[in-house]
C-alpha cells in the first residue's frame, strides 16, 4: 500500500490534476472533500470524458473550466478497502471490477492509503524471489 497520497479537491482543475499525475507518476489520484473524505477517484482513464465533448474539429468548448469533479469516478462508485483487507483479495478485486487501484479508507472514509496493481505485482514479485529454489525471473 501506497501511504503518500497525492490529493486534489474536486474543483480543481484538470490541467492542475494532470501536471500532479505526471510529476508524481502516478495514474490514480483521490479527490476529498472538505472534511477529507474520499469524495472520488481521478484515473488516467477518466480523460477520455474530456475527448468525447470535442466537436468535430477536436475543440473541446471551456476545456480550460472542467474541474476534477466532471470527470471522475464519484464515490460510491469507487471501491474502497480497509487496512486489514488481504492484498490477494484486493488483486482479485482489481481484476474482476477491472479497476487499476483501491483505496484505503478509515471508518470516516477519509483515505490513508492506495493499492494500486503496481503494488500487487511488486508484492507478488517480493514473493517469488522469497520462494526456495524459485526460478530467476527473466
């Protein structure tokens, strides 16, 4: 699990958004609410909204106004775990609801980490290596 949560608000833009995906490398990043709740998820994917509004000239009309909460995935629709969930059920998870990451939330739902498949794979390659007579990966 990630513990060094990158967030915005939803009214922040999503030029904003996207230059904080990129400087941390990151795909997901969680948006909260006044009180820290996780109010949604912004993941690469959702810019795709952002194309579908263009005209047919590519334009987008007020690209420069969209904010966050337009294009994200808005809780309840997002798929939260706690802390004591097993990596293989949120891997599993992962896989069967075709998402890219699960948030960690506490009891209020304000997020204290992320589960993001690169977590899985390096978790799962930790384990391999850690294997008896585990073959060399190439």
């Amino acid at each position: 699990m990630t513990r060094q949560l990158v967030t915005v608000e939803p009214t922040t833009s999503i030029w904003t958004a996207l230059a904080l995906m990129r400087s941390h490398d990151i795909r997901h990043l969680l948006v909260v609410d006044d009180a820290g709740a996780l109010a949604g998820v912004l993941s690469n994917r959702d810019y795709r909204v952002v194309l579908d509004r263009a005209n047919a000239q590519g334009v987008v009309q007020g690209i420069r106004d969209i904010t966050v909460h337009e294009i994200m995935t808005r809780a309840p629709k997002v798929l939260t775990a706690d802390a004591e969930s097993p990596l293989s059920s949120l891997g599993e998870l992962m896989i069967l609801k075709n998402v890219g990451a699960v948030p960690i939330v506490d009891a209020q739902q304000r997020p204290i980490g992320i589960v993001t498949q690169k977590d899985v794979l390096r978790e799962l390659l930790r384990f391999h290596r850690a294997e008896p007579g585990s073959p060399p990966l190439p």
